[in-house]
C-alpha cells in the first residue's frame, strides 16, 4: 500500500442490542419453575434445578428482545420473578436488581 492510500475501517452497531434473560426469584412452585427453565434452556432437569435455586442467575444470553420476552413469559407463567435487560458490555458488571 502506498502512502497515499488509505485504509477506513467502520464499526458497525447492532439496531436490537443482545439481551439477557435473569431469573430473580423461583418462588412458591419449584417444580414448575425448573420444568420452566429446562424448557427455556435445554438443560438436564438436574441443571435446570440447579439454576433455579441459585437465583437471582442469568440463564439466557444474546438473545434478541422478543426472544427474551418470550421466555420471561414462560417463567412467569410457572410462578416465578424473572426479568430481562439489554446485556452489559464486555466489561461491565452490573448487579441484579432486588
């Protein structure tokens, strides 16, 4: 490459940031819950049974916003508190909220 020749590099942002999936709190139904959360993760029972009582615990990631949603409802449904949020950056930490 001569000197008069240049190189223009982009940085290309996303329009749907990845989100997070977060349960919070199992709540009264455990067995529903983890039923709940097998199904949204396609983990073993055994897994999914583990997360679930190690709540508040991030079970999804990068998922779009309406892959997210859908699988908050799905929780909800089974009696649980779960949330999601758009992702932190690389580098971020961020709390769960109480």
């Amino acid at each position: 490459m001569s000197d008069e020749e240049s190189t223009e590099y982009y940085t290309l942002l996303c329009d749907d940031p990845s989100h997070e999936v977060v349960l919070v709190d199992p709540g009264p139904r455990e067995r529903d819950v983890i039923l709940a959360v097998r199904k949204v993760t396609g983990q073993s029972l055994w897994h999914s049974r583990v997360l679930a009582r190690r709540a508040p615990v991030a079970l999804l990631g990068g998922l779009s916003a309406s892959r997210a949603q859908s699988a908050v409802a799905v929780l909800h449904s089974a009696g649980a508190r779960a949330e999601w949020r758009q992702e932190p950056e690389p580098g971020e930490r961020t709390a769960p909220s109480s």
